[in-house]
C-alpha cells in the first residue's frame, strides 16, 4: 500500500498533465525518465541534510509546555541530532533510503511510461462511452419528457 502510494505521489509531481496533453493522447511526454529521477538524489540529500539541521526544540517545548523533560529549553534538539541519539548509523540510513528510493522511483517511472498507452486507451473509451449514453439519452428524448433541454433544467429561476 504504501508503494502504491509513492507511486501516486511521484506520479502526480513528477508527470503533471495538462488538458492539452490528455486530448492529443501522450501522457508520457512530461514523465522523467529514470536517469532524471536517480538524477535528483544529490539534490534530495542536500535538502535533507539541510532539513536535519532544524532545530525542533521549541516546538517539542510548545506542544506539551507543562513536561519539563531533561532537555527542556535546550537550544539544538535538531531533526539530525535526535536521529542520531539512539542510532549510530542514523546518517548512512537517511542516505541509503534517499538514494534507494529514488532508483525505485526512477524503475517506477519507467513501468509507468510503459502502462500509460494502455491507459490512454481506456481514458478514450470510456469518454466514447460516456458519449454515446448522452448521445443516446438526448436521441431517445428523454430530456424533453422530463422538462430538460439542451439549455438546462426546467425550472426557471
């Protein structure tokens, strides 16, 4: 599930599709390939180190004010520092699961790109579908039994 859900994720930041790239049928010109996406690693790891220098102590101090824990008003409780405490190899994990991740992603983008013709296909006939029971609705005349046209309901406001 949680898969599922990256994958969603880096679809949808990754691959933004606009109306125009849905009519002409190639949603697969805004993906990144996977050497784009291993590509930005160095950059996530910059912005995670920077992100682990953060120092979070006031806010721990302000959601629960009345604790005076060891620690209470301390400056440099940072992200880094607390991820270090217990865990000696903190660093080499957030490093390891940056750079694993992003060649997971970069493997994802292209089975992605690799599923997106098939899925183009079934957007299109789904919206013939779609069409054809409307089509067919207004042909049968069951809007004007009803009190609807083509402007609207029946009712006048």
């Amino acid at each position: 599930m949680n898969k599922l859900l990256i994958a969603c994720v880096f679809a949808a930041l990754a691959a933004p599709a606009s109306a125009q790239d849905l009519h002409d049928g190639d949603l697969t010109r805004n993906l990144p390939s996977s050497r784009d996406v291993e590509a930005m690693a160095p950059a996530i790891d910059r912005m995670a180190g920077a992100l682990m220098t953060v120092d979070v102590g006031p806010m721990m101090d302000a959601v629960d004010p009345l604790a005076r824990h060891p620690g209470y008003g301390v400056p440099g409780r940072t992200l880094g520092a607390l991820g270090r405490h217990n865990d000696p190899y903190f660093d080499e994990r957030v490093r390891g699961a940056i750079y694993g991740g992003t060649a997971q992603a970069g493997a994802m983008m292209d089975a992605f790109a690799a599923m997106l013709p098939a899925l183009q296909r079934s957007l299109d006939e789904v919206q013939r579908g779609i069409g054809d029971a409307v089509d067919q609705y207004h042909r049968r005349g069951y809007a004007s039994d009803r009190g609807y046209d083509d402007d609207g309901p029946w009712y006048e406001d």
